[in-house]
C-alpha cells in the first residue's frame, strides 16, 4: 500500500486494500473520471477505486 503511515485512511488506501482482501473482484472497470479527488492516484488504484464501486461494494 502506497503512503502507509499514521495519517487517515483515503479511498485510493481503502480501494488498494479491499481489492486486495478480495482478489475475485475485477478491479477494471469500464467507468472514467468517476472521483473528482482522484487526481495524482496512481492508474491502477483508480481502476481499484471504480471497479469496486461497479461491484457495488461503495457507492461514492
């Protein structure tokens, strides 16, 4: 997980951490430009981020 420390957990940790824990959930996604916070997230994690509000698992 990138950033680890003692500061608050953001969505791009939470998203990391829960594709993570559930290595079945696609983290790829067909949406874009879902999280107006998402700028400077590394790709992958935004993919993490939107696949697991596609699933359903967060909704926002």
């Amino acid at each position: 997980m990138r950033g680890a420390g003692d500061g608050a957990v953001t969505r791009a940790d939470a998203a990391e951490m829960l594709v993570a824990a559930f290595d079945h959930l696609n983290a790829a996604s067909l949406l874009r430009d879902l999280f107006q916070d998402a700028a400077g997230v590394p790709e992958d994690v935004v993919l993490a981020m939107e696949g697991l509000y596609h699933a359903g698992v967060t909704k926002g």
